[in-house]
C-alpha cells in the first residue's frame, strides 16, 4: 500500500532548504537521513511525476548528493510557500503549494489503482 499524503509530509522533517532564489530552490536530504534509498529504476519514473506538477518547469535530482533542485514558477508558488511548507508554518502561500502536492499525490495514487 502507498503512503499516505501526511506520512509523506511528515518525512519532509529530514529534508531542508540548501539554496533557495525566486524561482529556484535546492533541497537537501540531512545526513541522518542517508539511509533513503530509491530503486535507480524508479528515479526516472519519479522526476517525471515531479516534473508534471502545476508550477514546476523542472527537477533535478542528485542522488549523489542527495539533492533536488526545483525550478518553478513564482507566479503559481510563491517564493514564500517552500519555507513555510516545509517549517509546518500556516500561511496562505504554504497551503497553496500543499493543496498542489497534495492534489499531484492524489493523481499519482488514482493511476496506481
């Protein structure tokens, strides 16, 4: 069974915010988390789901550096919405990029069915 979209939230705990400009942020996976593995087979697969998600123009990962670097655009996600998305902050803009996730999630677990 997939995870649902709060057990997914929650293990943002272990990822932080490396670099971030208007348009642009770096996610870092913290070294205590370095355990997270994901099949090489299934890497493509996931950035293509990432890369369909409204607002996001690309993703890039680094499993080397256990990095994802986001470019997105400001105008549907507000700069502001990554840092409180991910400190848990209830802000207008965090709830716009988690109703957009969370909508992303539930397209990604309907086609799993």
């Amino acid at each position: 069974m997939a995870p649902g979209f709060d057990e997914l939230r929650g293990g943002l705990a272990g990822v932080r915010i490396a670099h971030h400009i208007r348009g642009r942020v770096r996610l870092k996976l913290e070294p205590q988390e370095a355990a997270f593995e994901l099949p090489d087979r299934r890497v493509r697969a996931f950035q293509d789901i990432l890369d369909r998600i409204p607002g996001v123009h690309a993703v890039q990962l680094n499993l080397l550096a256990r990095s994802c670097t986001v470019r997105y655009d400001p105008d549907v996600i507000p700069m502001q919405a990554w840092g409180d998305f991910m400190a848990g902050v209830d802000s207008g803009a965090a709830e716009i990029l988690e109703r957009i996730l969370h909508d992303a999630w539930r397209e990604i677990r309907n086609a799993e069915l």
